[in-house]
C-alpha cells in the first residue's frame, strides 16, 4: 500500500531539503521535487521577488495535482500551504515553528530568526491552515509535537513522533584534518537564536586554558532577512574572538566529516531547535558534543552528550567547554555514547516508523478526514477534539526503541 504514497521534497541545499532526500533514499522511493520552497520570507509584499513568486506559486500546485497517487506526504511544513490546493490526500512534516513563533509573540521578545513582515505573516497563515487541513503530521521530535498542540491548537492525536536520523555510512570518523591547530565547532546558521554571542564569550574563557584553541564556524549566515553576518561579526569583535574564529561557509559533505572528524568537541549553544541535527551527525563521526537545554536538543541526545544547561547561562557553557577541552577521557566516554545514540536514530528507523503513518492515514475513510477540516473550520483548532491516527501513534511509539530513552521537553 505504501507505493500509493508520493513523497514531495523542496528542492535545495538546506536542511529540509536534505531530510527529504534522506527519507526517500530510505524508504527506497523517488521523490517529486517542488523547486524555491524554502518558504520564500524576507519580501515585501509587493517586491518584485513576492510578484515572481507567484508564478512559481502556482507551478507547484499544478505539478502537485498532476502526481498520480491518494496520498502526498508534504516534507516541509512550509509545504503545507499547498496541501488544500493540491486535489489530494495529504500529511505533513513539520520540523519546527520558530516562524509561527515570532509572528505570534512579536513585541514580546526578540525574534527566533527575524521579526515577519506582512507578506510572511500572510504565508505562515497559509501554512498554519495547510497543516489544520492535513490527513496527519508528522514532528520530528516530542518538543515540535508539544509546540503545534500549544501554539497552533492542533489536537495531539492528529501527531505522530518521528524523529530524524543520521546514515552512519555517511557520516563516520575520517582521519583526514583540514587544520593543525586544535579546534572546537559549531554548524548551523547565524541567526539570533543560535545564540553565537554567548559562543564567542564562553568560546574566550575556555580558550585560557588551550591558548592555541580555534572555533571553526560550518554554514552559511542565514537567509535575506536580516544582514546577520554583520551581527556576527559584531558579537565576534566584542567578545575579542574575531581572530580566532574560522568562518568556512557552505562546505561539502566531505569536508563536514572532516570537520567533525578533527573538532575537540561540537557546540550548539540554541535558544530553539525543532529537531537539531548537527548533534546528532557529530556523534556518529566520533565527536563529542555539548548542547543548550533548549528545544529538542535533549531528548536527541539523550545522555550521550553534555547538556549544558539554560542557553543564555554564558559561565555554564564556559565551564563545560573548558572541562571539555581540557579532559581527554571524558571526551573519550561521549564518544562511546554518542557513536551507540547515532546508531539508534538511523534513517531505517525513521523510514519504518514514517511507512506506519503512511498505512495507518491510507486505511483511514476519507470521509472522517473531511470531517475533521469541518470541525476545525467551524470550532477552530484549540476546541476540535476531533482526530485521527490515535491507535496508530500508540503503536507507533510502542515499537521505536530509541523512543524509550528520550524525555520530554518544552
């Protein structure tokens, strides 16, 4: 029955892009890539990008209702806007809702990525009304699934837990350096919630006790909403690690081994993350990590790696970073644990579990599914009760094994 489902992945480099890839390798299955839809935020509503995009707006929907099969599984939750166009079946993947976030609680306090403008809050509406539409949804960790019950009023039943993995035949140990000098790392964009001011600062500190210490910075600055490599480099000054800092972009997937491969620890330091992968990719290629207690970060990597406590907590982070650095053998035990918690979270687990969510929606009446949108068009989506997939999330959670080590969070 699963040959009745037709995956849809964003085209691109970005980490969406790459889950939708993996879980089609995974499940053994071509995939109907939608080009430009890394949600498309940052212009203005009349811009002539915004003007543009409309064409490929509705390119995207026609290629959705040309796709011959009951049941599209949208990989993005910036998909979902298309979901009620699409003349099909549909579930989602959702992946975090730090854009819903800051538009719901702008003025509130500072902004996840970037504060919306009009245009963007017109397209999370679009992909919030998606997501309400949707046969079922899949999170990719206990802290999403928390977030679209509480934030977006999505009933708990509709969600199914299942998390990302990792292929520890790409990523493994290499022994291959691309610097002499000691190093510790960070992956990921530079956007404000990824906290790289308190980077810089404990990253300083723990450096007083490895003087020749580097901090290698993996990624590209972020999107076109807001200039935040300027910020960057504005914190990187402040805090005196400007001149100790390694900014090496957008790298290949070799090279991102090799980095992980040589680095004396990860760091993520996040005050959001939806799932956090760069944790979990650095364990399989035998490097240890130490992570916020922020999002998702703690149940990925359950006690395989060092939690270091409130993302903000500037001393916690230096004093965990300099232990670190400074301790081979407790480097050497979360290695062991982080290559054993890689190996839980492979992508063979994650496509068995996503193949349940397949069947459990497919064997569903369709009637039931209209339903529910009826409920939710009428009540909204904090009141509706409604819901499906029940028994197929029990089940679901029954059989993943590395479910049972993980806590929740948020």
């Amino acid at each position: 029955m699963e040959d009745r489902v037709a995956i849809v992945a964003p085209g691109g480099i970005g980490s969406l892009a790459s889950y939708a890839r993996s879980l089609a390798a995974a499940v053994h299955m071509p995939a109907v890539v939608v080009e430009g839809c890394s949600g498309s935020f940052g212009h203005g509503l009349l811009s002539g990008a915004s003007l543009a995009r409309l064409a490929t707006d509705a390119a995207i929907v026609r290629k959705l209702r040309s796709v011959d099969a009951p049941l599209l599984h949208l990989t993005s939750h910036h998909l979902a806007r298309y979901g009620p166009l699409s003349g099909h079946r549909y579930m989602v993947t959702v992946h975090d809702l730090m854009r819903h976030r800051d538009a719901l609680e702008r003025g509130r306090r500072p902004p996840l990525i970037h504060e919306p403008n009009l245009r963007d809050r017109l397209l999370l509406r679009l992909d919030a009304a998606g997501l309400h539409a949707a046969d079922a949804l899949i999170a990719v960790s206990d802290h999403t699934k928390d977030e679209l019950v509480r934030v977006l009023g999505v009933p708990a039943r509709r969600v199914h837990v299942v998390r990302e993995g990792v292929d520890c035949r790409a990523f493994a140990p290499v022994s291959r350096r691309l610097t002499a000098e000691p190093y510790v790392l960070y992956v990921g964009s530079e956007q404000p919630r990824k906290n790289l001011a308190t980077l810089f600062e404990a990253f300083m500190r723990a450096r007083v006790a490895v003087p020749g210490l580097r901090l290698v910075k993996v990624g590209a600055a972020g999107g076109p909403e807001a200039p935040f490599r300027e910020r960057t480099l504005e914190h990187a000054r402040a805090s005196g690690a400007l001149p100790h800092v390694v900014f090496a972009e957008r790298v290949s997937h070799e090279d991102l081994v090799a980095w992980y491969s040589g680095a004396l620890c990860l760091i993520q330091p996040s005050r959001h993350e939806g799932f956090g992968l760069p944790p979990l990719e650095a364990m399989a290629c035998d490097c240890p990590v130490i992570v916020s207690a922020a999002g998702a970060f703690p149940e990925v990597i359950a006690d395989a790696g060092l939690v270091y406590g409130a993302p903000d907590d500037v001393d916690a982070l230096a004093a965990a970073l300099t232990a670190m650095v400074s301790d081979a053998g407790r480097r050497a035990a979360l290695v062991r644990a982080g290559r054993e918690r890689a190996a839980e979270l492979s992508w063979e687990r994650t496509a068995a579990l996503t193949r349940e969510v397949w069947l459990a929606t497919l064997r569903e009446p369709l009637p039931q599914r209209e339903q529910l949108v009826g409920d939710l068009a009428g009540r909204g989506g904090r009141d509706a009760e409604v819901g499906h997939g029940g028994a197929g999330l029990d089940g679901l959670r029954a059989r993943d094994p590395a479910g049972k080590v993980l806590r929740r969070v948020g």
